[in-house]
C-alpha cells in the first residue's frame, strides 16, 4: 500500500517542503490555485534530490464549491486502495474547511503544519508535536531558486581568533576609532612605512605589528595581555570587518539552535532578473521554520550605506526572511528609521557582543 500526501498548496516554499518531509510519502498530490507554482517546481527538485517521488497537480478553483466536490470525489476513486494523509497547510481557510469536509472519511490522517508557531496539528488524533528539521541555509535558499556559491559553515581559525573577537566586540568605543584611524592613514598611503600602531588608553592594551604578510595582536586588560598571529587574513579581519562578521557569526551560533553560515556568496545567475537583491550575505541562519540575515556594516554610514540597506530589504523579501543589521558605528537616526520602515532590526556598538534574538 502506498502513502500518499495530498496537500493544500502553501505560498509559502518552506511548509511544503516540511510536510513532504514529515509525511514521507511516495506520492504527492498538490492542489493549487495556479499560485506559487515557481516555487513548487523549486520545492520538487529538492526533494528529488533525497529521494525519489512522485508528484501531481490539480488546480482547485476556491470558489467553485462543486468543483472542488469532484475534485474529492475523483482523488477518492484514484487512491481509494492507499494510505492517504491530508496536508492542509495552504493559505486559503475556506478551500481547507471544504477539502476537511469532503476527505475527512477518507484520509487516515489529516494534518496543519504552522510555521510561526513551529509545530504540526495531527487533527485526526488531536494533538501537536514541534517541528524538527535538517534544512540548511543552502537548501532554504535553494527553495526560494537561488544557490549559493560558497560559504563557512565551520573553521575552527574563527574559533582561534574568538578570544581577540569578542575582546573587540566589548571595547568597540575605544578600539573601533583606533582601527578606523589605521585604516584612514594607510588607504591614504600616510602611514605605508609604519610597522607598529598603539592605542593610547589607561584600562585596555591593544597594539598591531605588521611582521611581512602577518600581524601580531597584542591585547589585554591592565597588566593581562593576550597575543595572536594573523596570518594572511589580518588585512581582511583588522580593517575590512571581518572581525564583526566573525562576532556576530559566533553570537549566533552560541545562541541558538539551527543552520548558520557565514560570507555566504549568491550565484547571480540564479537571482531573479530586475530584482536587484545583496549577493553577499554576511551571516544567515535557518532556525526551526524561519530564516534570519544579519549585515554587517563595520564602516561609517554614508550614501553608500542606504544604497546597500535598499539591497538588503529586496533580499529579505526575495527570501521571506527576518533580518538585523549590526554595525560598529552608532547610525544616524534617518538610516535607523529607514531599516524599521522594512521590518530591520538594528544593533550596534557593544551591544553587538551580547546581542541575542
């Protein structure tokens, strides 16, 4: 006897796919308003790719109630000798009420799977149960027609320069102007002969000594000092952010449960057309139902900052995401009003280094 899910199409990629999951069928039946088709196709291939299905597809119309009588009538008679569950995850209440009351008698179970609150809703024996699942940011992303490129999902030399990280993290008032300053005077070619900077402050010590392609990091608080040897990435880490990438991806992976990867880089041909949305993702985290992106600005806010916010809100709708954006400079108060105006959430300072969700 096969199992088969017939399921009520729901816009959103992610629900039908973890009913697919769930239910472990050999068959799928989708029935659809000849709405999110794309995604469909997106969530198909994906499943095929563990597993090997069989899928079909009826159009249901919501408001032609004998239609969607004989659209019963006729499931009833093509799989009136397997195991059907009934998916009734979709968007539209009333096609799901009718569809309960045509293939109640029929089905063995009959379920509701809802994101928000994370669970599955067994009707059929009146109880719930929360969602577990292995999707990855990768495969999130793959739901939505994207693919990603490359991206860190563990490198135990972020766990190494941890300790300076979040030591940065907790003094970014004093250290973050001093490495601003550095960076200033170097991309100005004023300052191409100096080997060593110090930072001038009575509680904290922090110095950089560039030895040929490393830096060596001295860091500490009063009499402690800490040291660390940046090898090859010490440009990237010190002066282009990757220092708050990397506390914001340990925050993240300290906090919560779920897929988190870090410099996640979209391949550009496999963004839709017209929709101009960040390639680059700083950190992205698939957590129980939801996914989150979190960008990091480690420069000034200038003109080019809106532009890149203007990117980030078009990426966070492509992808039905929540997003923060962390940075290590207060922002003013027209960019924080233009981030909330796209459901953004803004963290900055030393606020970062104990941020949660």
């Amino acid at each position: 006897m096969a199992k088969i899910e017939i399921s009520l199409l729901n816009k959103n990629p992610v629900v039908n796919y973890l009913g697919a999951k769930i239910v472990n069928p050999d068959e799928i039946v989708w029935l659809h308003e000849n709405k999110a088709l794309k995604k469909l196709d997106n969530v198909e291939k994906l499943l095929q790719s563990s597993n090997e299905l069989k899928f079909n597809r009826y159009k249901i119309i919501p408001a032609n109630f004998s239609q969607i009588k004989q659209l019963a009538q006729k499931l009833q008679s093509k799989y009136n000798d397997e195991q059907v569950i009934l998916n009734l995850s979709g968007d539209n209440q009333a096609v799901g009420h009718m569809l309960h009351d045509a293939l109640q008698n029929f089905s063995s179970q009959i379920i509701i799977i809802d994101p928000d609150q994370n669970s599955i809703f067994n009707l059929t024996e009146k109880k719930s149960e929360t969602i577990h699942t292995n999707l990855t940011v990768n495969e999130y992303i793959r739901l939505y027609g994207m693919k990603v490129r490359s991206g860190i999902h563990f490198d135990p030399a972020i766990g190494t320069r941890s300790r300076l990280t979040y030591f940065i993290g907790n003094n970014m008032d004093r250290i973050v102007p001093f490495l601003d300053h550095i960076r200033e005077k170097i991309t100005r070619g004023n300052d191409i002969d100096s080997k060593k900077w110090d930072l001038e402050s009575q509680d904290i010590n922090f110095s950089i000594t560039k030895k040929d392609d490393q830096y060596q990091v001295k860091y500490g608080k009063n009499k402690n000092s800490n040291e660390i040897f940046l090898k090859k990435i010490g440009d990237e880490y010190l002066f282009r952010g990757e220092w708050l990438r990397e506390l914001v991806f340990l925050r993240v992976n300290k906090s919560h449960f779920g897929d988190v990867r870090l410099n996640i880089n979209l391949d550009p041909n496999s963004v839709p057309e017209k929709k101009k949305i960040e390639t680059i993702i700083d950190v992205a985290m698939r957590r129980r139902c939801k996914f989150y992106i979190f960008q990091c600005f480690s420069y000034p806010i200038s003109r080019s900052s809106f532009a890149a916010l203007s990117s980030i809100s078009r990426t966070i709708e492509a992808l039905d995401a929540e997003s923060f954006i962390l940075l290590s400079h207060r922002p003013p108060n027209s960019f924080i009003a233009r981030a909330h105006s796209s459901g953004i959430k803004i963290v900055y300072g030393e606020k970062i280094a104990n941020f949660s969700i």
